[in-house]
C-alpha cells in the first residue's frame, strides 16, 4: 500500500471466544489462535514501519473471569516467546508492557520481563502488551505520582504534559483505536491516551483479523478528517 501508517495503533483484540465457539473448540483455543495474530500483524505493522502496536492482552476487569480461563491466558506468553522471540529480535521488534504486572503469576511476569530485556536494543515496532491494565487504575496511579511531586516540591503545577508523564506507559497518543468482534465500546482501554484517536470497530473475530483487514482500516483513517478540535 502507498499510504503512510499512524504511528501508534492500540487494539482491543475482542471475539477470541466466539471465535472458538463458532468452530465448537474450547475458549483456549481461541485464546491461542489470537496470540498466533499477534505475531501476524505485529509483523505486517513492523513491515509498515508503524512506530507502537499496544495491544490489550489482559484487562484489569479480566480477573473475573473462570479461573481455568485465566490459567491459560497467564501460560500464553510463555507459549508465545518461546516460539517467536528470536524472530522478534531478528525483525527489529521491541517489546514492552503496560499494566500492573506483579499481581501476575510470578512465572508469567518473569517471562514478560524477559522479552522486554531480550529486546530492549531493537528499535522497530514498540510491541506493548497492555497486562492487568485497566485505564482508570492508570490514571489515579498517575494522579498520586503527580500528587506527591507536587508535595515534594518537585513541580510547582500539574499541567497536561507533566500528568502525562506520571501515566504508565511510555508511549505517546494513540492515532488508531481498532477493535474486533463488532462491540463499539472502548472497555477502560487507554483513556487518556484516546482523546484524539480515529476509533474503527470491526465485525470480524481477532483471530481472523488479517493483514488485508488491518490495511482497509489503515485506509479508513486516511479518509477522515481529523481536526483536533481545529478548523482544517
Ligand atoms: C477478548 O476476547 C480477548 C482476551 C480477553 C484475551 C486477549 C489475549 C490474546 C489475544 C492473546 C495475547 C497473547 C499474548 C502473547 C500476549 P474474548 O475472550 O472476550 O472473546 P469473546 O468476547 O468472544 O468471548
């Protein structure tokens, strides 16, 4: 395609489930089918020279969710980088997280950790795993940073840019919000950092969300109009 790619593309990678159900296999099996498509479009969004792909892989809302359900979503990332992190390092990938990390099983976390530090030299795509993230929780943790810094004396005032910075994750606006499996909410995914995102909504299950798909949205965005507010 000839179009530039945003920067920062954030998606709720929604419809594991019924995607599994529709093929009469346990919910797992969608779970895992959904981490292969991690690998395909972080892949195609590096090739794209697209600069951060967050991705909601664990909610904090996600904790009521059977605990057999869970066990198996903490046991992905292990599955996952065992099979892909020397083809991440070799593409160039980075890869980060967001989220509260330590409440994860301490195998889980230490494997996440490890990706991170195994990549942390590469300078393509920033592949952020957003895990026991929820964007409220991001913004009062940020809110009592920047509470104390003031107290401190650390900063004479909050302003936007100096919130910002209290915020978990390193990276910048989102540009993209794209979510699959056809509901049209935002489920406490980066609040503040969607406040001027282009938001698409797909109909198709995360698994089946392929490189055609990601591109049709790539293409939807350059035709809105984004005015920030402005006049243009
Ligand atoms: C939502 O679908 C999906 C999740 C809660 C889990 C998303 C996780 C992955 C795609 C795997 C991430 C992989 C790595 C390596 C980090 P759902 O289960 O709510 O689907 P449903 O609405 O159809 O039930």
């Amino acid at each position: 395609m000839s179009f530039e790619y945003p920067k920062h593309i954030a998606i709720i990678m929604d419809g594991n489930g019924r995607w599994a159900k529709a093929q009469n296999k346990p919910r797992t099996a969608g779970h895992l089918a959904g981490s292969e498509n991690v690998r395909r479009i972080a892949l195609h969004a590096n090739r794209n020279h697209v600069k951060s792909l967050t991705l909601y892989a664990f909610s904090t809302e996600n904790w009521a969710r059977p605990e057999e359900e869970k066990n198996y979503l903490f046991k992905l990332p292990a599955i996952f980088f065992k099979k892909y992190i020397a083809e991440l390092k070799r593409e160039n990938i980075r890869v980060t997280y967001i989220g509260e990390i330590e409440r994860f099983p301490q195998n889980t976390a230490r494997i996440i950790k490890d990706a991170v530090a195994q990549t942390a030299e590469n300078t393509g795509l920033n592949l952020c795993l957003a895990v026991n993230y929820g964007g409220r929780r991001e913004i009062v943790t940020a809110a009592q940073k920047a509470a104390e810094k003031l107290q401190k004396k650390e900063i004479e005032e909050i302003t936007e840019e100096e919130f910002a910075s209290c915020l978990m994750s390193e990276t910048s606006d989102v540009d993209l919000l794209i979510r699959t499996s056809g509901e049209i909410r935002v489920s406490n995914f980066l609040l503040w950092q969607i406040a001027y995102a282009e938001m698409i909504f797909v109909s198709c299950a995360w698994p089946d969300f392929d490189e055609n798909q990601f591109d049709e949205c790539i293409c939807e965005f350059h035709h809105r109009n984004r005015r920030f507010g402005g006049l243009k």
